[in-house]
C-alpha cells in the first residue's frame, strides 16, 4: 500500500472532531438550574389523558388524535 493511500486529508480529519467539539455538553454556569426532560410516553403511561394537581386546581394533559399535548383546567 502507498502512502497516498493511507493518509487522509485534513478535512477529513477535521470533521469529526469539529463535531465532536459542537456536541460536546459544557456544564451550566454557577447557579444557573437546568429544566428537568421527560418523555410524554413516560409521562401518560398509555393514556390520552393525565391529570395534574397544582395549588388546588386539576389541570388535563389531553394527547390528540394527531399526536399534540394540550393542557387545559
């Protein structure tokens, strides 16, 4: 095998780490409290529906038969 062969040009090179550098998780400043994720399947456990108690009022988390959340009281 030839040399030309086995190297590789630097964009090539290049590429991946850039990703790896844009993708890379920084850790959030001091005091600053990131929002928590959950998934919606996780959430309504297979119901349309879920309700959510808040300060005395219900809220309903309704999901459509076009796959949307809407919450309403």
């Amino acid at each position: 095998m030839s040399m030309s062969t086995l190297s590789l040009s630097s964009a090539h090179v290049e590429a991946p780490a850039r990703l790896m550098r844009l993708l890379s998780l920084k850790p959030a400043p001091a005091g600053v409290t990131l929002a928590r994720r959950i998934s919606s399947q996780v959430l309504l456990e297979g119901a349309r529906e879920l309700v959510i108690q808040h300060q005395g009022s219900e809220y309903h988390l309704r999901l459509t038969r076009n796959d949307k959340l809407i919450l309403t009281k």
